[in-house]
C-alpha cells in the first residue's frame, strides 16, 4: 500500500538547494545524486511514513543516488520501518549525521541490523566529513 505524497518545491536563496517538503522533514537535494533529508523533531516514523519518503526520492532523483541523513534533530522510528528504509535498489550510499552522542546511538544501532547491513553505511559526528565520503564513494 502506497501513501500520496504531496510535494512543496523551494529554493534556499543563500545556497541555491533546491528542497521538497514532506509532511515529517523535508529533502534537500545537494547534488543531482546527492539528497540530504532531515526529518522534523520529535516525529514517530512508521511504514506509510517511509512509502511517503520512497515515493518522493524516486519522483526526484533520476538513477542511483546517494542519502546524507540528518540526525540533527531527535526522532524515533518504529523498527519495520527502520527495516523498510534501505529497501529501494536506487540507493547508493548513506552517510549518516549524527551530531550528538544519542544520535550516533541511534544511528550506530540501526546500521546494524540485517536488512542496513546489507547497504553501505557510514555513521560521521561531522556533517563535512559524511559530505566528503558520500563525494568520495561516488567518485
């Protein structure tokens, strides 16, 4: 079962990024095949949340792309979810932004489960260092 995606496009005027609000973070696309998404604080993340969000990167992205996750802000995600996310053959790498010790908790256990150990993975305290290893890995 697929959920409806409705999306709002905007343009960050400093940095010139195009972004795609989604009704729990919104997508930024930092490259043609490169996207950053930052899911809104507090917000319980289930299946029909992640259908939302697979929808969305494949309206937008147009072949293999890689994810820059943003954990700047605090979320939990239910685990069928968490096993559902990584499920899209379009996916190429996924660095992970995990700017506090909760957040490389979080994010550390959940590459570590069957269906996120299959992907290729990386959990960075520096947001410019999961830049330059989704850059590199592309390259």
């Amino acid at each position: 079962m697929h959920t409806e995606c409705s999306i709002s496009h905007s343009v960050y005027s400093a940095e010139h990024v195009k972004s795609y609000d989604f009704s729990y973070g919104v997508l930024r696309m930092l490259a043609d095949d490169i996207g950053e998404i930052t899911v809104n604080e507090g917000t319980e993340i289930d299946v029909a949340m992640v259908e939302e969000i697979h929808m969305l990167m494949l309206s937008v992205f147009n072949d293999k792309f890689s994810l820059l996750i943003n954990k700047v802000n605090s979320y939990s995600t239910h685990f069928d979810a968490l096993s559902l996310f990584g499920q899209i053959d379009e996916v190429n790498k996924i660095a992970v932004y995990a700017p506090s010790k909760m957040a490389k908790f979080s994010a550390d256990f959940s590459a570590a489960i069957p269906s996120s150990s299959a992907l290729n993975i990386q959990v960075f305290i520096e947001r410019d260092e999961a830049l330059d290893w989704i850059k590199a890995a592309i390259n």
